[in-house]
C-alpha cells in the first residue's frame, strides 16, 4: 500500500431542507437520527498526463439503502484548493495550484452502497491535479488538497427517509488502485523505490517472473533534505503503471515492476546513481522469484539517459533496453557528454529507442537518433507528434507511446520485442 498521504481535515456546513426535494413516493419529512457529520474520500487516475481527482467517495452507506433516484449532479457541491506542501521561494512559481468549483458530472452508487461524485476531468484540464511543478527545482511534489463538500438538497432512502448530512469530513488517504497497487520501500542506502508484484493468476503459477525497472524522468526526483516523497515517480505519468495494467502483464507473463527515485536527477550523477539502483535490484530480485534471464529496463528523459547508463555499467544485466527522450550529450550543451560515443558502440543490450521529433526540451537528433546510430543493433522509432486521444501534448512526453505499447516494428509492439528478449 501506499504511505498515506497528508491530507487537510476539511468541514463544510452544508444547507438545504427536507421540502428542497420532491420526489415520487417519497414522504417530504427529515431523518433526526441523520448523523451530523460524514467522512469522504478523493479518488484519482493517473492520465497520461499526470494524476488528477476524478471523483469523491461519501462514506453514506452506513445510513441504509438509499434510493438512487434522489441522487443528481446538483445534490452536493465541490469545492477543491491545491497548494504547494512545501514554501515556494521568492521569484519562483508552482504550477497546477488552484481554488475552484468542481464541476459534478454524475452522482451514484457504488456497489457498497456508497455516493460517488464523478467529477469533469481531462488531459491538460485545470483543477484536478494531485501534483504541482515547481519551476526553479524542476521538480514534481504532491499538492495538499483541500475538498469541500457541501449538500444543496436533501437525498432519499429505500424507506423513504430524506437526509441532509452538515458537515462533511475529507479523510487522509488519497485512493487511486493502480499507485496503491505499488508497495513502498526504501534501499539500505536511502534510496526510495516502489514496487509492484503480479497478481492473480499470474502469482500462483510456477516458475520465476520477469522484473522491468522502470527510471523516471528529472521532474519525479526528490531534493533533499526538504522533499523526497516516493510518491511523484507513479502519478505524474503512466511510464511505471503501464506495465502493471492487464495488458502489459498478460504479454509479459506477469512481471515485477520496480520504480526507483532519485533523491535528485539521475543525469546530476549517473555514475554515482548506478550502483544504487542495482543495489535495489538486488534486493528485488533476492527478495522475490524473479528471472535473472528477463530484466528489463526502461525510463524517459532523465530516465532514458539512465537507462541508457546502466547499460554502460552493467552491460550483462538486462535482457533488454528501452531509452525515450533520452539524453546522451551535455545538458545544458557546453560541456562533455554524459554518455561518450565511446561507451555508446560497446553498447551490448538489445536496445529500442524512442522520441519525438518535435521534442523541444532534448534534441532528438543529437540525443536519440545520435546514439541508435551509435549502438550496435538499436531499433527506433521516431514520432513526428505527441498525440493520444486526440489530444497533442508536449513533444518531450513520448514516454504516453511507449506507456500505451504503441511503438511497433514490422508488426512487432515494443512490449512484446521486449518480452522476447533474454539475456545472453
């Protein structure tokens, strides 16, 4: 599970009376046995780009059965405020904070008899975000988010009671299945990483799993000593929870996925940072029936010059490599690379690069196209555009492609190359 998350305790009075609805059968008289006050809790997915509340959970079903034909979208209000946990310097910014109306979309049921309030959310959508970006530190933390739930007109239950509930308590877990999927450890050397274990039928067979590392991008790394969270690695993209959907663990026969952060930005100190992340794989693989054959690892921007890297280090590792939008020459450009042409040609790994052509944070030339020149045997693919479901984000994001076992070779998807590829 995941460490829970600190959340404010929020009160909302809430209004309307028992006459404020009408409803077929039901007697217009108010429940004096209604508790006073009622605990919520905020429920997120992680789109691709990045997690946003999608809904709130009322913890309602302690009432009774309550007829669902008293529930509507104008039932209950939604206020939401986000700010940064941490204090924001002079001359910086934090972006995705805000203190607004959430717009109600749907109110139901869920199968425990509880409310839920679906709430309008999309890609690139202000108002639903978990996570804000602090532009001085590059880096992603977790908002504190402040719900305020207030009731406008009474709802009905089966026995035709109506309930007008006061105060509404948000709780201090944030629920979002596939992060909590991911159990949350730290290195004996300090380093924070999460990990998912297959599940199902894929847990109790036979034999030994395979493990994909996934490596983040500079944006989910910590900044010591004031913020280091373990949290931004899964929910601020899809790189990590893509290979732990049905999908992804169906072609890879059930695998582990191990998510390391960074207590900085893996390309402050790549060398350095090696030996700590293959401290964690071994802790990983001795922990768990894992496949030394089938070790595969991936990451995007930060991560991709990582992965790239380890490869360098470790060339009889993995089974296979897959670097997006990474980073093999200086960055910022002045000084020597971080991966020599030198290290690029000894390069044994079966490799798979990814990007964007119209990549503006990295030169997809002289990073991603210079080094599958480079290294021997590589597969690439370049997109022109960042583009899913109709939506166009940033040309650095070419890690949604991957993330959706998009890229393919003469009909070959990258997951499956991937799942093919043993160590030699």
């Amino acid at each position: 599970m995941a460490t829970p998350l600190s959340r404010r305790t929020v009160l909302a009075a809430g209004t309307g009376a028992a006459a404020g609805l009408s409803l077929p059968g039901v007697a217009a008289y108010a429940d004096d046995r209604a508790p006073s006050s009622m605990r919520f809790t905020l429920n997120a997915r992680v789109l691709d780009g990045g997690e946003q509340v999608t809904s709130v959970t009322l913890d309602a079903a302690r009432l009774g059965p309550i007829d669902p034909a008293s529930l509507t979208t104008g039932t209950f209000t939604v206020h939401a405020k986000a700010t940064s946990p941490i204090p924001i310097a002079d001359g910086d910014a934090i972006f995705s904070e805000y203190d607004l109306d959430r717009t109600v979309t749907a109110a139901r049921l869920d199968r425990r008899g509880n409310i839920v309030l679906d709430l309008s959310h999309a890609e690139g959508q202000l108002g639903g975000s978990t996570l804000g970006y602090i532009a001085g530190r590059g880096r992603n933390v977790m908002l504190d988010l402040a719900y305020t739930i207030t009731q406008q007109a009474p709802f009905a239950l089966r026995d035709h009671r109506l309930i007008t509930i006061k105060n509404f308590v948000q709780g201090r877990r944030l629920s979002d299945p596939e992060v909590d999927s991911f159990s949350s450890h730290i290195s004996a050397s300090g380093m924070k990483y999460r990990l998912y274990s297959p599940t199902g039928s894929h847990s109790a067979r036979r034999g030994k799993r395979p493990l994909i590392v996934w490596l983040h991008g500079g944006g989910e790394g910590g900044s010591l000593p004031d913020y280091y969270d373990n949290e931004t690695t899964l929910r601020a993209n899809r790189g990590a929870l893509g290979f732990a959907t049905p999908e992804a663990q169906h072609i890879f026969d059930g695998a582990y996925v191990l998510a390391p952060q960074s207590t900085s930005a893996w390309m402050q100190d790549g060398p350095r940072f090696a030996p700590l992340i293959r401290e964690i794989i071994g802790d990983v693989t001795r922990g768990n029936r894992i496949d030394h054959d089938r070790i595969y690892v991936a990451g995007c921007s930060n991560g991709g010059y990582m992965s790239m890297k380890m490869t360098t280090v470790y060339p009889t590792l993995f089974a296979a490599s897959v670097p997006i939008c990474g980073v093999v020459q200086s960055f910022p450009p002045g000084g020597p690379p971080l991966i020599p042409d030198s290290e690029l040609v000894k390069i044994s790994t079966p490799s798979w690069l990814v990007t964007s052509l119209d990549d503006l944070t990295v030169d997809p030339r002289a990073n991603t196209v210079h080094a599958h020149d480079l290294i021997p045997g590589s597969l690439v693919t370049l997109y022109d555009h960042v583009v899913w479901n109709g939506h166009q984000f940033s040309g650095h994001w070419s890690w949604i492609y991957v993330a959706r076992n998009d890229p393919s070779i003469n009909g070959t998807h990258i997951w499956q190359w991937m799942a093919a590829q043993r160590r030699h």
